[in-house]
C-alpha cells in the first residue's frame, strides 16, 4: 500500500533543469571535452616537435631574451625533461628490479650505479655529445638527445636507489602471499612491487624532475673544445641572461619557471601523492589522508571510466591467469628436464667472464694511454682538488641533514601543512641555484666570504632537496597503526623519534644520504667553477678541474678528474653506507 504522501510525490512535475542535475550530467561531459582538449594538444605538441628535430641542425642559435621567446622555450625545456624523466622512470624500474632479484649481479650492479651517480654531468658531455652527433649528423635531433640524455645522466640514480631500495624492503609475507597465490613476475611487479614502492619513486620522481631543471642550464648551453652548443630553452635564456647580467631577464625567466613548477604539481604531483597514498602498508587506517582535486575530478571522467572498464580491466582479466598458467607450465617442465651438467654452466661463465676481462682491460689500457702525457704535478693539483671538495661536500651533507630531517618528518606526518610546503619545497628545489649565485655570491664577498664559502652554500641548495623528500616519502609511508600506538602508550617526543620515526625513516634517509651525497659531487662542477660577466670565479677543488677541463678540451686531465671522483664516491659509498643500506634491509624493515 502506497501513502499519500508518496503518490503525491510522484504526481509532482521533475525539475530537469534543477542545479544539482545539471552539474551532476554536465560535469563529466565537461570533463572529457578537458581530456580530449588535452589528448589534441599533446598531438599537435608531438608534431611540432618532429618537425624542429627533423630540421637541419642550426650552427649558432641565438638565444632572445625578449619575454615573448619565453613560452616557446618554456615548451622546448618542457619536452626535453619530461622525455629525460620517462627515460629515467624506464631505466629505475628495470635496473633496481634486476639489482634488487639477481643476487649474482646485484653486487656488481649497485657498485656501478654508485660510480655513475658520482660522474659529473659534465663528464658524460663530451662522449655523449659527440656519440649524438655522429648518429644524427644532419638532423637537430642528435643535438636533442645528447641534451635529453645528459638531462638523464643529471636525474636518474636517486630513482633508481629508491625502487631497489623498496623491493629490498618488502614484508616477507607480502612475497609469501603472491608466491601461494601463484603470481607472474608481471602480476607481482604490478600488484605488489609498484604499489610497494610508489611512495617513494614518486617523491624520487620529484626530486629528480627538480635536478632536472637545476642542471638545465649546463645541458642546454655548453662548450665542448672550440665548439659553442646552445639549444633554445629556458635553461640557455636564463644562462644567457646571467652571463649578460640582465636582471629583468632572469626575473620574467624564474617568474616562468616558477609558474610551471606550480602547474606540474598541482595537475601532476600533487594528484600522484594522493592516489599512491593508499598503497601504504599499514593494518589500520589514517584518518588524515592526502587529497587532491584535481585526482577527484579525473577519478568522476566517464571517458577514462568507460576505458578502464571496456579495455585495461578485461585485458588484466585475461592476461594475469593465463601468465599464472604459463608459469606454472614453466615450473612443471624444469623440474622434469635434466638440469644442464655443472661443468657446462661453469664453462659458460668462464667464457663471458673472459670477454668481459678482455673488454675492460683494453678499455683500461686505452684510458692508460690517455692519460701518460701528464705530469706529477697534475696528479698532486687533482688530490688536493678532490680532498678540497671531499670536505666541502661532506659539510654540505651535514648543514642539510640538520634542518631536512625535522622539517620532512613534520611535512610528510601532517598533510596539511604538506599541501603548503611541498610546493614551495619543489619550487625551491626546483629553482636553478645558478640563476641566484651571483647574487650569493655578491653577498658573501661583501661580508667577508668568498668561493669556498660560496661553493658549500651552492651545493647545500643543489642538494639538500634529496634528503628532503625522502624524508618527507619516509614519514607518510610510516603505517598509522604505529602512530596510534605511541599515542595510546603516550610516548614522550624523545620516544616518539627513537621507536617510531627514526626507525620508520631510516631506510627512506639512507637513500636520501646517498643519492645527496652524488649529487653534491655533481654540483660541484657548477659550484667551484662559476662564469660571471666575462669573468671566471673559481676555487680550488675537483669540480672546478673538471669545468676548466671540459671547456678547454683537456680530454686527459677530464678523464683523470672523473676516476678519482668516481672512486671517493665509491669508496665512501662501500665503508659508509653500503653497511647502513644492509641494515636498512634488516633491521628496519616492516614485517617478518
């Protein structure tokens, strides 16, 4: 039986046209005429740019330092960094997940990484450069890569130490699960390692995408011998704006830079954070979650819906239980065929491990050859360089850690107070150090300081942003239920940070230290070597060898700087901290 007040109800004319219908049918229609605005944009983007990387390379482009040039080189350094940030993306995944699973290489592997993280960019100029060209000599795209790649090379290792550090890290029973649940590797990488490690690639993905525009400069305006490479961006604008000491350039330039930082966090971090804000491990859950609007509107797209729904959904559908069976299949024949005889295997290893002895010692024979024309006195002025820049870095790692640790434990624990800060961190990280030095350094000639003192402060603002947003990744992947404990319990501050942050964080800090660590090295090739109004400002230490190398084509000089930089990188990185990396693994790691 009706009542009726409810046939009533029925009997009264709809409002079709009422407020909350119209916003609730016309606000995903808006949205997909946004997302399909922006599918046509990155198309016509796509063209533009194969047409100018087909052209004929342009001998010597003038770089204008009219604000009007600013959007189009504003989009040309765009380009540049988001190519060298999918690159870098592809490469962390692939080489921290075969360093993290193949116990043979691993060792191997992470030393190598340790020696090309501490390899100035600078260093990788000249053979990439040179390589780039000579595979596209009549095109401008051999230029654009070997710009791209040394983008890379600038932003790359951190990603990579995180991911590797995140699979090392994984709750043994997590691994349990997906080995009784029979999933693939693909299935795995997917559904648990990604997942695992989002929190952390994703503000290493930050930080390397604010390196990237800290070293733009160097990647788009450089010299190499005789030779004056400059590519037109925002990178080589505000170069050119410095070098001319036009103030109002550098201004309408950072004013630029800084409009784009803000637009890539609001529509591309800042949504990331918040979605991979779900993958954190914990038994209980936060009441404080992160929020973006911008990932509430794209989750309310009936398009993307409508794609998820009809394609990714029923291809994981179909792909996941028939890479299970395959695996399984695998598993069944090798335990029924006869394992290859142990002397072949041996044999084998034998052979690639003599190639490979070949290959380095005439490398290493070559690299001999190359360096015989210098003298002792070159050796001793690189040693005392190196030992001048070991202590600079050093200092520099330790002014950082004394303000990043407490101010990202408090951004990553409150997300409040992270929906203000982490913006200003990553304009502040992203903000090319060059662009202010001499400013800085004006101040600090003034005062009584001068290039020692100004290298320290430089490489503190290249490189304290690497301890920062791991910390801050560390404190939000700390799981709430551990928080609530030490409130229940009413843990004083004191116990708070030796039972539950500091723990929580170590493993997040560690990579942090280390990824800082190279990149002060890094730095330093900008931060003891500075041009100025014609002028060179300069102090002793390996960085500035390697500058004053590079630019005057002292190939040998070059070559013997970046081994010994190599080998105080990894030499630190073996007694320092390969042990507290190993303790990371053990020690603090979540679970079983």
């Amino acid at each position: 039986m009706i009542h009726l007040p409810d046939r009533l109800s029925r009997l009264q004319p709809r409002e079709t046209l009422a407020r909350t219908q119209v916003l609730e049918r016309g606000w995903p229609f808006f949205l997909d005429l946004c997302i399909a605005a922006i599918g046509l944009a990155c198309f016509y983007a796509v063209i533009h740019i194969a047409m100018f990387w087909a052209g004929r390379p342009e001998p010597e482009i003038v770089v204008s330092l009219s604000p009007r040039a600013l959007p189009h080189y504003a989009f040309y350094s765009i380009v540049r960094i988001g190519l060298a940030y999918l690159l870098s993306l592809l490469f962390a995944i692939t080489y921290g997940y075969i360093a993290a699973y193949n116990r043979s290489a691993e060792k191997f592997m992470i030393a190598v990484l340790d020696i090309l993280q501490s390899i100035p960019v600078l260093s990788f100029l000249p053979p990439v450069m040179l390589a780039m060209i000579a595979l596209f000599p009549t095109r401008q795209l051999g230029v654009e890569m070997g710009a791209i790649v040394l983008i890379f090379t600038g932003s790359v290792w951190n990603m990579a130490f995180s991911f590797y550090s995140s699979l090392k890290s994984i709750p043994k029973e997590l691994m349990e699960a997906t080995s009784i649940y029979s999933f693939s590797r693909f299935q795995r990488l997917f559904q648990l390692e990604l997942p695992y490690a989002a929190i952390g690639l994703i503000w290493n993905s930050i930080m390397s995408v604010a390196g990237a525009w800290f070293f733009l400069m160097a990647c788009e305006m450089f010299h190499l011998g005789s030779r004056d490479f400059r590519l037109p961006g925002l990178g080589s604008y505000l170069q050119t704006a410095a070098d001319a000491g036009n103030g109002a350039a550098i201004t309408w330039g950072l004013i630029t830079m800084i409009l784009i930082i803000v637009a890539t966090d609001q529509l591309v971090w800042r949504p990331l954070i918040a979605w991979s804000d779900k993958f954190k491990f914990e038994q209980v859950e936060s009441s404080k979650r992160i929020t973006s609007p911008i990932l509430h509107l794209i989750t309310q797209s009936s398009a993307l819906a409508s794609l998820t729904r009809h394609t990714i959904t029923p291809l994981t559908e179909g792909l996941y239980p028939r890479l299970a069976k395959r695996r399984l299949e695998k598993l069944q024949q090798l335990a029924t065929v006869k394992p290859p005889s142990r002397l072949r295997v041996i044999g084998v290893r034998i052979v690639v491990l003599a190639i490979v002895t070949v290959a380095v010692a005439y490398a290493s024979f070559q690299a001999i050859a190359l360096l015989h024309p210098l003298h002792a006195s070159e050796y001793l002025h690189i040693l005392k360089g190196a030992l001048a820049t070991f202590l600079r870095v050093n200092l520099a790692l330790l002014l950082a850690s004394l303000w990043t640790i407490p101010v990202g434990v408090a951004i990553g624990s409150n997300p409040r107070l992270a929906r203000i800060a982490q913006p200003l961190a990553q304009i502040a990280a992203s903000v090319p150090a060059t662009a202010l030095f001499p400013v800085l350094l004006l101040a600090l000639v003034r005062i009584g300081g001068g290039m020692g003192v100004g290298s320290i402060a430089l490489m503190l603002l290249g490189t304290q942003w690497y301890i920062l947003f791991n910390v801050i990744a560390g404190a939000i992947a700390i799981p709430s239920d551990l928080k609530e404990v030490a409130t229940l319990f009413r843990f004083s501050t004191i116990q708070r940070w030796k039972t539950v942050i500091l723990p929580g964080i170590f493993p997040f800090l560690i990579t942090g230290l280390v990824t800082a660590s190279g990149g002060a090295w890094n730095a330093s090739i900008i931060a003891e070597y500075f041009p100025i109004k014609g002028q060179i400002l300069q102090t002793t230490g390996l960085g500035a060898i390697i500058s004053e190398a590079t630019g005057g084509g002292q190939f040998p000089i070059l070559l013997l700087a970046t081994i010994v930089m190599a080998l105080m990188v990894v030499t630190t990185n073996r007694l320092v901290w390969r042990p507290l990396f190993r303790l990371a693994e053990t020690r603090y790691k979540l679970g079983g």
